[in-house]
C-alpha cells in the first residue's frame, strides 16, 4: 500500500461520513493498524500533515494511530503466536501450516467533528 494514497482514500471517507452528519471541519481521526499491515505510520503522518493542509475541511485535522497486535495460527498443533517474532514458523511444532489471524487490517476508527 502507497501511504499517499492510503491518506486520501482515509480523507475520502470521513469526509463523506463528515458531510452526513452536516459537520464543517474535522478535527481528529483514529486509525487501527496491524503490525504487518504494509502501511508504514510514520510515512501515513508526514503524507497526512501534507495532505490536510491543503483540505479547508480537515487544516490541522490530528491522526492517531493505534498499533494492533499480530497474532499467527497453526493448523497442525491449533495454538497461536505473535507474527513479529516467529514469522511463519510455529514455535510449538516447527510447522509451516500456519496463518495470520490478526495483524494485516487497516480499520478507521473514531472521528472527532465541529
Ligand atoms: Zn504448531
């Protein structure tokens, strides 16, 4: 994902969500990433502070964002581990038969209106 165009398509939609509740100007919006989404938050702020300033809607609009854990399941042994510190490879059993099952989402969350 291009943190750009992850920063207008975020814009898009709180706008809209904005405009139906009739509210002029955004102040703040929350985002819950994943560990290993390809979304780096450091890169998403800086295209963020470019990207309000140009938006009369959302000038100086704030961005949170929340980390969410990555967790992996096996299918062979049925237990769960964190994905950034054994990547595909279960610690309990050495299987491969493995998947995520959470740590890849990009959620918006809360926005704060005037
Ligand atoms: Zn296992």
């Amino acid at each position: 994902m291009h943190e750009l165009g992850v920063v207008f398509h975020v814009m898009d939609t709180v706008k809209a969500a904005a405009q139906r509740e009739q509210a002029k100007h955004i102040n703040k919006v929350c985002l819950e990433i994943g560990e290993v989404s390809t979304v780096i938050p450091s890169l998403l702020q800086d295209c963020w502070k470019w990207a309000v300033a140009k938006d009369d809607m959302m000038t100086e609009c704030e961005l949170v964002i929340h980390g969410r854990k990555a967790m992996t399941h096996c299918n062979k042994c049925h237990k769960d581990y964190p994905t950034t510190v054994f990547e595909k490879i279960c610690p309990y059993c050495g299987s491969d038969d493995t998947y995520l099952l959470t740590g890849d989402e990009f959620i918006i969350g809360d926005i704060e209106v005037v």
